[in-house]
C-alpha cells in the first residue's frame, strides 16, 4: 500500500463516522433488522405453503417467528427503556381472487381451509424494531416448479405484478410524483390485459405509523381521483409499497363472507368508550400492539375482544382491515415492499421475493412499452459520480 492512498482513505473513515443527515438514514440499521427478521420468516413461510397445508398454521407460524426474531435483537435499555418491538403487521395468506387480509381465527367457519395445488397464494407480514417497520408481500403458486412453470391467467397476473413492482421501485424517488406511479402500475399491468385492484393504497412511514397522510392509489374510480391529493416524494422519506394486481376486467373487488380478524388503532382518534369491556379490550390492543395493525388472535379473549371492538370501530378509534375478493374465477398476485430515499438515493430496505423467478412464470405476452422497458435496466440507485462525469462529456461535447 502507498502513502498516497492513505489520506483518502482516512477521508473515506471520517465519511463513514460521520453523524446521519436524515431520519430514514439515522433508523435505517433498526429497518434493516427489522427487514431481515420479514425475510427469514418468510423463506420459512414460503416452505410451508404447500399442497394440503392449513392457512391458519401458516399464520399463526409466521407471527410466531416474527415474535422470536424480535425477541432475539435490540433487548438492551436505552436509557432505562426497553426497545419496543414485534409484529408491524400480522400474517396474512390471501389465496386466488382473495385480496388480501386473509388470517382467520380457529373459532371461524373458513379456519379449516388448506392449500391446494395451482392457488396462486399471497404471503403478507411485517416487523418492525423501535416503532421502524419493514412490512413484506410477495405471491406464489403452490406445487409450480421450472419443469411445470405458472402458465395462463395465473401467469399474466404474476408477471404483471412482479413487473409493476420493479418499475415502481424506480419510480418512488425524489422529485417524482405519487400520480407517476398510479399510472405507470396502469400501463405496465394493462400488457398482460391486467388491472390493479381499485382504490388500493400505499403511504409514506415513520416511526410507529405505517399509513402516513402521503399516499398513492391504484387504479382510482373517477370520485377518487377527485379527492385524492397530490404528493411528491422528498429526501429522508420511507414508503411501503404496494403493488394488488387482479386478472379481472375492472380491478373491483368487495367484501364477501369472511369475518375480519385484523385491525389497528387510529392514533388521530379520541373517544370516551362507554363500555366496560371495550376500555379493557382497547388498553389491551394499546398494551400489545401500540399504533400496528394486529389480530384478535393475539388478544386474551376472542370473544371479549369481538365484541369491545364493536364499539371501538363503530367510534373510529380502531379501524378494520376488511377480507376482499375480486370476481369468481379472477387471481390477484401482491408484491409490497418498503423503500427509504436516502441522500445517496433509494434504498430499498425489504428483501426481494423469495420463490418469484422468472423460469417459474410462462407467458405468451411481454411487456412492450419501450420507456418502461428502459426503466427496468436502471439500478435503483443512480451513480452519482458517473452522473457527473456524463454531464461534464455532455457539456464539453455541446461547446
């Protein structure tokens, strides 16, 4: 090693030391970890769903990982308090036209469903470290393998949906507008004669919420769009993503007969509540999962809990995470993942699918839209210092 090259070096420490300049940045180690405990769970998940498999084993296996990978980090005080940790969103397994939020309680007439080969299953679970969640979605098709790849309907879905999300990954930077990526996911999915599912969100986050006031919808109806406001998307900002995509004609989905078992406390609300049982079941909800969504499987008393949420939803102090389906004989694929901008660019802070690969998917259609199939050879993170050489060329070639 030369004495030259000590100096920089040294510069390069001093960089490294140096104090974080947003808040994305100071928290993003506790996302990181939080993200890591998102990925091994769901490799474990993504193991387990198979042929024959019971949905409610699934979801209660994949809290109970996120539990112990949390219960495993972070157990030191800071100044004199413990770190809170857990479940920033509870497992759910979501299967063919089933949107999302599918994770029944044993007590349910569906808690006995299973999988099957060729359902296209959507695995959805969150963690987070001090209140800084990496929430996680990706979608597979149960008994696919390269020899007998995902193809037809199932298979556009798929691609459409994996394709959105690497595009909007792009797309979520600095500068760029929240209507950018409502229409980007449009165009991208429309290749494979797919729709996003209508109205549905995701929002920017910070430390204990993961539904911030910063919003992007997908595939609006004409009333939405009226009301929704425009944001642009700023340094230092974390956002979950995600991406529904249906195989429908409309991308419509509604409620049907499953019974909602995830919920979440609105923080924005205050309300006395009248009965005895609901102050209990809401401290409770408080104690347990403070601002996260969370399941009433969690909860002490099911029943109890069932009916002192009653009074809690009916007054907005807790919302409900509603079981949608589209149409009978429709797929939805789901892929959601949480990305910061960071001043060195977007980084993103969840793990890439664990069982999505190419050779698993057969389609006949591609996506052709020459802009969009420029975006998907970009790094996620531009470099900046072939940026500025670029730009010099330029310069010098144009005077």
């Amino acid at each position: 090693m030369s004495d030259s090259t000590k100096p920089e070096e040294e510069t390069k420490t001093q960089e490294a030391k140096e104090v974080p300049r947003s808040t994305a940045e100071a928290d993003f180690t506790k996302y990181k970890v939080a993200a890591d405990i998102v990925n091994a769970a769901i490799k474990k998940l993504v193991a387990l769903a198979v042929d024959g498999a019971k949905i409610l084993d699934i979801c209660v296996e994949g809290d109970k990982l996120i539990e112990q990978g949390t219960g495993a980090v972070y157990n030191k005080t800071v100044k004199g308090v413990k770190v809170t940790k857990g479940l920033a969103f509870p497992t759910s397994v979501s299967v063919n036209n089933c949107v999302a939020h599918f994770s029944p309680l044993e007590s349910d007439s569906l808690s006995s469903q299973t999988l099957a080969k060729g359902d296209v299953v959507k695995l959805h679970v969150g963690a987070h470290i001090d209140g800084f969640a990496a929430v996680s979605a990706e979608t597979l098709v149960v008994g696919a393998s390269a020899e007998e790849p995902v193809t037809g309907r199932k298979a556009d879905v798929l691609k459409a949906a994996w394709h959105a999300s690497e595009i909007v990954q792009r797309l979520v930077k600095v500068g760029n507008k929240n209507w950018a990526v409502t229409d980007a996911v449009a165009k991208t999915t429309s290749a494979w004669n797919c729709k996003p599912v209508e109205g549905m969100l995701s929002c920017q986050q910070s430390q204990n919420v993961i539904d911030g006031k910063k919003r992007i919808i997908l595939n609006p109806s004409e009333a939405q769009k009226k009301e929704f406001d425009t944001a642009t998307f700023a340094e230092g900002e974390v956002w979950g993503i995600d991406i529904l995509v249906s195989s429908g004609e409309d991308g419509k989905a509604r409620v049907e007969d499953s019974r909602t078992t995830i919920y979440q406390k609105d923080s924005t609300i205050t309300y006395q509540l009248k009965m005895k049982t609901s102050r209990a079941v809401f401290s409770e909800v408080q104690k347990k999962a403070g601002d996260f969504p969370f399941n009433i499987r969690s909860l002490e008393d099911e029943k109890k809990a069932r009916l002192g949420l009653q009074e809690a939803v009916q007054h907005a102090l807790v919302k409900p995470y509603d079981v949608i389906y589209t149409p009978q004989n429709t797929f939805v694929a789901a892929f959601h993942f949480t990305i910061a901008l960071l001043p060195a660019g977007p980084a993103l802070i969840t793990h890439p699918p664990v069982w999505y690969k190419p050779e698993l998917v057969k389609t006949e259609k591609e996506l052709e839209d020459e802009e969009l199939k420029e975006l998907l050879t970009k790094p996620l993170r531009e470099d900046k210092k072939k940026a500025k050489k670029a730009k010099k060329a330029e310069e010098k070639a144009t005077a």
